[in-house]
C-alpha cells in the first residue's frame, strides 16, 4: 500500500495552493535530475539523523544558504546563464516542495527586474536547482545544509509553522 501511494504522489499533479492559503505551509517545486540525485544522497547520508530532514528541509536550507549572501540573485542567474543553460531543456525533473518562507525568497527573484525582458525567463525549478547546485559546489559534504535544516527549522517552530498533516 506505500508503495501505490507513492506511485500516485508521483504521477498526481499536486495543484498549487493559493497565496492567501495560510494552511500550506509547503509549496511544490521541480529540481534538475542532477541536483535531485546529490539531495538524495544527503537525505540518505549517515550525518542526516537527531532529526532525519527531508527533501521540503532539504530544498528550504539550500535556498536559505544561497540567500544568506548579499550577491544572491547574482550568483543565481550567473549560474543559470553560464552552465544550466547548457544543459538539455529536456532534462528529467523530480517533485519536491520546499517550505513556503524560501519559495518567497524563488518568487520575488522569479519576479525581479533581472529574470524579465530583455532577460531570458528562468522557472521555479530552475531557481530551485541553480540554490543546490550553488550548494553543492561550494560544500559538497552538504553539513553545511543540514545545518541551516536546523536553523529553519528552529525559526518555523519559533513562528508556529507546522506542515500539513493530511
């Protein structure tokens, strides 16, 4: 029975939950197969334990590190501009969420002067992938995620925010 709810998780689009729906406190988000498997083996390690953080803490402290840096949205389009750009358009994509307080950090950036005309037009899951990649370029032992896993999650608890139960 896991594994048929699984398979429907997978293949169910999820719809987006509304702006003014304070009762989502995850959002749906795509990651690049390359970043997804690296994120895999984070969750998989043997230093993701006390408490094992999953793929929406996972996805949020990657955001969370890339935006602690004043050059943020540099570093970002300078990374989709130079090499994800290379990549096939095809490339497969693997669902995830990720907490909302850092898909609001994606989305103003998704909003930004710097992703409209004359620009070219970067995607979610394109702004989501170039966080882990910058991550995984800069620690790939990835401690410095499970760390800022931590802080996020201490910051949610602090602000009462809880993730759906249903």
């Amino acid at each position: 029975m896991f594994s048929t709810l699984q398979a429907t998780r997978q293949q169910t689009p999820i719809p987006a939950p509304s702006v003014n729906d304070d009762h989502h406190d995850v959002i749906e988000t795509r990651l690049w197969l390359d970043e997804h498997v690296w994120l895999y083996k984070l969750l998989r390690s043997e230093d993701n334990v006390s408490p094992t953080f999953r793929f929406p803490d996972l996805i949020a402290a990657c955001v969370s590190l890339v935006f602690t840096q004043q050059n943020a949205p540099s570093r970002i389009f300078r990374f989709l501009g130079t090499q994800l750009v290379l990549r096939t358009p095809q490339t497969p994509r693997r669902r995830e969420s990720m907490w909302r307080t850092q898909y609001e950090l994606l989305l103003a950036l998704q909003r930004s002067p710097a992703n409209r005309h004359p620009n070219p037009k970067f995607q979610l899951d394109q702004l989501t992938t170039a966080c882990v990649a910058l991550c995984q370029e800069e620690d790939g032992s990835g401690i410095s995620i499970l760390q800022q896993a931590r802080r996020n999650m201490a910051e949610r608890s602090q602000h009462g925010q809880h993730a759906l139960s249903g």
